[in-house]
C-alpha cells in the first residue's frame, strides 16, 4: 500500500481521519462506494469534507493519484461527483486503484475552496 508521505492525517482540530496507519490484511481493502450526501449533513461533516477535498488538491492537483492510504469512508463522501476513477476497469478495493478530481464539479460543490483569497482548509506546515 502506497503511503502518501506529507498528506494530513486528520482534519486539524478534529477526529476526521484522512488516512490509514496500515493495510487491512484480514479481509483486505475496504471498498469505495458513493455515499449520498442530504441537506441535512453536519456542519462538521461538511468541514471535514472540504478540508479533505482541499487537502487532495493542494497535494495532488488535477494529475490522477493512487488510492494507497488514503482513507475509504472519506473518500466514499466524494466519490463519484468530485473525486472519480480515472482508469477503466476501476477497482473499488483496490489500493492500486487510480483516481483524480473532477475539477468542474468540485469547484461547483466547494466555490469556496477554489476562491483565490480563502486562506487554506488544511496546515501546510505538516
């Protein structure tokens, strides 16, 4: 499992995991599928999407980049509007497994995050 070295583990100030320590070996990757996400969401949970959204384009940008330890449940927020496959076949379980952000939808669901004068969701210092 690739580790992407310098990408925030957690939403600073919150339990919001990013990342996994470690592959799960027992029944092996966990599987991404598309969470549906309603109005009524959280506020922290509408945080935690954002930052996380921010943290994989200041790190990635639009060049297409491995699952690797990159958090399933986070990314299952996402998928399948901002972040999509970017290969075909795709392998929801696998680590391998290419993705990339859809940049048009992404700045359409966080205008926020793409404004120039927002100052960072995440610590670059980390």
């Amino acid at each position: 499992m690739l580790k992407h070295r310098g990408f925030p583990g957690r939403l600073p100030g919150t339990d919001f995991q990013f990342v996994i320590r470690r592959a799960n070996n027992k029944d092996g990757p966990t599987r991404i599928v598309r969470r549906e996400r309603y109005k009524d969401r959280k506020h922290a949970d509408r945080v935690a999407d954002q930052g996380f959204l921010a943290a994989l384009w200041a790190y990635f940008g639009e060049e297409p980049f491995k699952r690797g330890n990159l958090d399933a449940g986070r990314l299952s927020w996402l998928f399948g509007r901002e972040v999509v496959p970017a290969e075909e076949p795709f392998d929801p379980e696998s680590y391998e497994a290419l993705l990339r952000i859809d940049v048009k939808r992404a700045e359409v669901a966080f205008p926020d995050l793409f404004a120039s004068d927002v100052p960072s969701l995440i610590d670059d210092d980390k």
